[in-house]
C-alpha cells in the first residue's frame, strides 16, 4: 500500500506551478518533508493532492484513485492542515475537534471520538488547552489544535502545509515527535511541506526539493541535499553534516546573489 504520484501537472488558469511530477511511492509509515523555495509550489502540491485543486495526471493512494473518488471518501482518507492557521472562535478546542471528527466520520461512536481526543491531545502536550476557546489562544496554540483535528480523524494519508511555522523550539519538536508516533501507529503517510531543513531531516525518511528550476529531487535528505540541490533549489552555498548526535544538519554560508 503506498501514495504514488504520476505525471501530475497543476497551476492556476494558464500558469503551470507543478508540471509532470513523478516521484517514487511512498510508502506506509513514511513521512515525506516537501522542500523548496518560497513560491516553489509546496502549497499548491499538497492542495492538488488533497483535491482541493484541479490538476492533470494520477494520484493513488492504496491503489485508488483519489479523482475518482467521492469526495467524502477521499475526506476520510485524506487529513489535510492548511498553511493558515485556524479560524479564532469562541467554541473550546474540544468541542472543534470533536464536531471536526463527527463531520468525517460520523460512524464513530461518541465514547471512541472522547478516547482519541484524550489521547491525541496527550500526545501533543495540549490537555491543557481543550477547554480553552479557540479565540483566546496565541496563534501557536491554535496551529496545535488545527493539527490535532486533524490527526484525530486518523487518516490514511496526512497533508500538513507548515504545521510549525508558528511555533516555539519545544513544540517545533513536539508536533514533528506526535506526527511519527502517529503515523507509526495508524501506518498512515504522511508529507509535509516546511521551511527548517533541520527538523525535516531529523524527522522525516526522505525530502521531496522543488526547485525553481524545475529540477526535482527525491530520497533520504543526506544523500539528496548536495551542495548543488542546495544552489539550484535555494540559490545558497551549503554543506550537509553530521552533529554531534549523529543526526544530518545543513549549514549555510552564504545566500548566493541570483
Ligand atoms: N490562488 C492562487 N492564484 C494564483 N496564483 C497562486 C495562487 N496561490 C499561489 N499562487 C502562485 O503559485 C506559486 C506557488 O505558490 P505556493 O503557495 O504553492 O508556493 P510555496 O512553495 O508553498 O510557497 P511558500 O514557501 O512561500 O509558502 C506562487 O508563484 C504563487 O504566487
């Protein structure tokens, strides 16, 4: 079972973002960084996957394909957190997350949605929010409780678009630790496009580079992320290497002038 992407091309009226992406499948249990450049098409890529925009080519997930599916089908499988953060109201997180998990998967029953809830919100480090309204939160705060809507539903496929744009160093870590805890729980897959190559290649199995120039790259991030990726993708002189702990890291020098 796996997310295979083939030949998808997608813009906006005349204008192609992404043109002809294939990547090899990803697997289950996978958690794939999308990387690039501001205006790359990260976005766009992940909106196109969830269907939220048209595009050309074939999307599968476990062998079916999304297109054809209804949406409230795809809904199910797909678990999609936008780049902007979630509307402030006055309803508490619990009761968002909760009408949130109904609205998709209304076969469930209300003891079992209370169950996931508890232990999602546990996972992330947020009990202490879930009675707080939406409205009274910092914007991190609510990008936590974006995102554990939409873990909660456990989808087969996880689409997060920036999900720690807005938050402190604990919690970038946090959120990036319950989505692989997730993920390895329900076997799902997952992409996410982000900013900090760090925490992508501390966390993710493989990156996905968009670069302007159309060059795309796919594999474990230490073996992709080449000094010339980084010049192409991010027009920056770069070198991955190893810190102390072990983990890959990328250090900058210099922003190349274009
Ligand atoms: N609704 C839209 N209508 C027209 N053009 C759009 C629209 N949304 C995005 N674009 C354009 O599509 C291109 C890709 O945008 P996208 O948001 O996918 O990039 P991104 O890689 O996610 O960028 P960032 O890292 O800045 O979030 C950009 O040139 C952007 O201006």
């Amino acid at each position: 079972m796996s997310l295979n992407i083939n030949s998808l091309t997608t813009g906006y009226g005349q204008q192609k973002i992404i043109e002809q992406l294939s990547v090899e499948p990803i697997q289950n249990g996978e958690l794939v960084a999308v990387l690039g450049p501001n205006g790359v098409g990260k976005s766009t890529l992940l909106k196109a996957i969830a269907r939220l925009q048209k595009y050309q080519g074939d999307v599968s997930l476990d062998g079916e394909i999304l297109s054809q599916l209804a949406l409230s089908e795809s809904a199910r499988r797909i678990g999609y957190l936008p780049q902007t953060l979630p509307q402030a109201t006055s309803l508490v997180a619990y009761e968002i997350v909760f009408s949130a998990c109904r609205a998709v998967k209304p076969e469930l029953s209300k003891s079992y949605i209370e169950q996931i809830i508890e232990k999602t919100f546990s996972q992330l480090g947020i009990t202490h929010l879930a009675l707080k309204q939406l409205a009274q939160m910092s914007g991190g705060q609510r990008q936590m409780i974006g995102l554990a809507q939409v873990l909660i539903r456990e989808p087969r496929l996880l689409l997060l678009d920036e999900p720690t744009s807005a938050l402190d160093l604990h919690w970038q870590i946090s959120v990036l630790q319950a989505v692989k805890q997730n993920l390895a729980q329900t076997g799902g897959i997952g992409l996410v496009a982000i900013h900090d190559i760090n925490l992508a290649l501390r966390f993710c199995d493989k990156v996905l580079v968009l670069s302007p120039d159309g060059l795309v790259v796919m594999g474990k991030g230490e073996q992709v992320l080449t000094a010339e990726v980084l010049r192409k993708a991010y027009g920056v002189k770069g070198r991955v290497e190893q810190c102390s702990q072990g983990y890959p890291i990328v250090l900058v020098d210099e922003a190349m002038s274009a």
